[in-house]
C-alpha cells in the first residue's frame, strides 16, 4: 500500500489493512502464519527550516507514520531451527522525511519531534516495507522452541530432542570423517 505525499497534502490517511501470508517477505527470520494486521494514521507534517537564503523559511514535507500491528509468526529455534509460534506485535510512530534532505549538514530543523527518523523516496512510502521492518525489529533476540532445547549435533545435524546420535561415542558419519580429515590435512 502506497502512502503519497500528494494525498496526504488532502487530508491524514487512516488506514487498518490485513496481509495475507506471502505479502510481505520476512526472510529466514521469520514467517508470517495467517493475517497480519495493521491500523494506523499517517499524517503530512511541515517542518519549516532556515534555507541556503539567510532568513528564508523553507518547508519540508515529512510524514508521520503511527500505528499498531498484531500477527502471528513462525521463528526457527536459535538452536534446532524447529518452526516455534510466536505472536509478534507492537506500536510505532516514526517519522520519514525526503530522501537527501539531511545531506547538507549545514541544514538545522527548528523542530524535531521526539520521533524515529527515516527517509523516503518517489514521493511516498511503502507501508509494507515499513511494516517489515518493525516486526524484524520486534522479534526476541533469541527464540528457543524450550528452555533446555538439546540443539543439533555439530557432527551429523541430528535434532537431539527427538533422538540422539552416536557422534560422542566416536562413530561418526563416515561422509563428515572425510571432511574433517580433509580439514586436518589442510591445517597441517
Ligand atoms: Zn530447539
Ligand atoms: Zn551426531
């Protein structure tokens, strides 16, 4: 969903959105299961600044973006990497302003509000990029699918909650033996 500042010089925009799955890609880190949704306001805010003319104002569109989200995700366990749900939810008010306004260092806001700065660019933003952002931003530093979760073994991969392997007892996966033994001869 396209929010442009040519609409927003109307009037705000109120907005309450469900993406489906797929809509919006999260990467590795995460996977949206069922709808995600969002209800918000944006707002097109003039911050006036001292131009290159000493004295003269000039007026900078910015857009205030604010709003909340709730959806439920899959993450892989930071040690077995087995899908573990996670609802992941959370409110932002950020503030975008024109891509290269803030280039010119010599250029000072009069008025900054107490708000996250980013920049867009083509004359609007993307409510889905900005959407992504704030639930990578949002997900635990680390998920585990349970606090003793055993993790996979270093040797042959095997999830060592669901059955053991016999790496410790020193018969390991001919395929990886070679391996190591090829690393071995490469250090010596
Ligand atoms: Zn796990
Ligand atoms: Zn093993």
């Amino acid at each position: 969903m396209l929010i442009t500042v040519l609409d927003l010089e109307k009037e705000p925009l109120r907005f309450e959105v469900s993406f489906e799955t797929g809509a919006i890609d999260f990467g590795a880190e995460a996977t949206q299961k069922g709808g995600l949704r969002v209800a918000g306001q944006a707002d097109l805010i003039e911050e006036k600044r001292v131009g290159e003319a000493r004295g003269a104002l000039r007026v900078v569109q910015d857009v205030r973006l604010r709003g909340n989200y709730q959806g439920e995700f899959e993450i892989p366990c930071a040690r077995c990497l087995e899908p573990v749900e996670q609802a992941l939810g959370g409110e932002f008010d950020l503030l975008f302003r024109p891509l290269g306004v803030d280039s010119d260092a010599s250029e000072r806001a009069i008025s900054t509000p107490e708000t996250e700065i980013g920049y867009y660019q083509n004359g609007g933003l993307v409510l889905e990029d900005v959407l992504r952002e704030q639930v990578l931003l949002s997900l635990p530093a680390r998920t585990l699918c349970r606090e003793d979760c055993k993790g996979l073994c270093r040797h042959c991969g095997q999830n060592l909650n669901s059955e053991s392997c016999t790496c410790d007892t020193a018969t390991a996966d001919p395929r990886w033996s070679a391996l190591s033994d090829l690393a071995s001869r490469i250090k010596t």
